[in-house]
C-alpha cells in the first residue's frame, strides 16, 4: 500500500468536518523529511571516524552488506552482498 492510498484510507473515515482540518499528505511528508533532516546524525570528519551500526551493516533482507572493513588508517570498506561481488568475478 503506498502511503497516498493509506492517507485516503484513513481521510475517508473522518467525518467532513475533521476530514476538511486535516493535513494534507504533502504536508505530513514534508514534516516527516524535515524531522528526519533535523535528527540525522553528524557526517564524520575521517574515514576513522565512521562507525556503523550493525542494521546499517546488513541488507533490508538480513544478508551481510559490509563485506570488507579492514579497519586501517587509510580505510577500505566495500559495501555489496556475495551474490554481486560472485557477479564481478
């Protein structure tokens, strides 16, 4: 369901007068991205100071996305599941 149809779901069951005082969805989006903007985290400085947390370092699907992090003042991290880095071979 996309977030249009479940604003019209939820619209259509208020009555004319609450229905007619409710936000619009481009207005209830546009609060959402500025809430997100305003609580995003500091980018690091270095390469050094990047830490990941461990949903970050996993596919939507639970598979492993960080697939190399050695860890090294000059920091290498490849990003990618195994099926597309086999894909590259």
């Amino acid at each position: 369901m996309t977030a249009k149809q479940a604003y019209n779901l939820e619209i259509n069951q208020l009555n004319v007068a609450a229905a007619a005082t409710a936000p619009t969805l481009s207005s209830v989006e546009r609060s959402l991205q500025r809430h997100k903007v305003q609580h995003r985290p500091p980018l690091p400085a270095t390469r050094q100071d990047l830490d990941l947390p461990p949903e970050s370092k996993l596919t939507t699907d639970g598979r492993q996305l960080l697939l190399i992090d050695d860890g090294a003042a000059d920091r290498i991290m490849v990003f990618g599941t195994e099926n597309q880095l086999r894909r590259c071979a």
